[in-house]
C-alpha cells in the first residue's frame, strides 16, 4: 500500500502547488489591481478569509503536515460555502463549480492520504 500513497501524495502536491500558484496570482491581482469600486466589501473580505486565504494557507501546510493542511483546505471550502449559502443573495452557486471543486480537491487528497499514512 505504500506505492500507491505516495503516488496520491505526489499527485496532490503537483495539484496542490498548481492550485497556490493559480490563487496567489489571481489574490494579489485583486488586491493590487480591483477594477473599478472602492475594493472588496467587508463581505467579500471575509470570503476571502477562506478562499483564497484559507485554501493557499491550508495547501501550503500540506506539504509538510499533509493531514492537518487538507484539513484546513477542506474546511475552509466548506465554510466558505456555508457563508456564502448564508449571506449572498443570488441563487447561482458559483462555489460548486468545477473550478472551484478542482481547488478544493488536491485538500481532499492529502487527508486521505493522511489517514491511510496514520494507519500504515
């Protein structure tokens, strides 16, 4: 069972180093460059908390602590999809997208590789 572990953990730290560079780019492009507006909304603020923050955060302790950073991705994701099932007004649930599936996915696999390294 070790090969195909480690093959799951290489998997997800191609994806997961992908993911942070794909965030961090688009992160520090809204931050230096938002368009037009005053900037991001104290509700968009906190959106960004968990996503791109908390995705970059969690993915980026998963190289070193697989378990604790995938849980810290997966959780993130979800809160940010309970926020945003709680305060934003549309219908459309852009946060079930496949992109943003795809970001959440590279978390997935490091706690499930975390488990199964914990029982091996």
């Amino acid at each position: 069972m070790e090969k195909p572990l480690r093959i799951l953990r290489v998997i997800a730290r191609i994806w997961g180093g992908l993911i942070i560079v794909f965030l961090t780019v688009m992160f520090l492009g809204n931050l230096f460059m938002p368009g037009e507006g005053a900037g991001p909304t104290t509700k968009e603020f906190i959106g960004f908390l968990f996503i791109p923050i908390g995705l970059i955060a969690g993915l980026a302790l998963a190289f070193k602590y697989e378990l604790i950073g995938g849980t810290i991705t997966v959780v993130s994701f979800i809160i940010f999809c309970l926020y945003q099932r709680l305060f934003d007004v549309s219908d459309f649930a852009f946060y079930l997208s496949p992109i943003f599936l795809a970001m959440v996915f590279p978390g997935a696999l490091y706690v499930i590789y975390g488990l199964f390294a914990r029982i091996d």
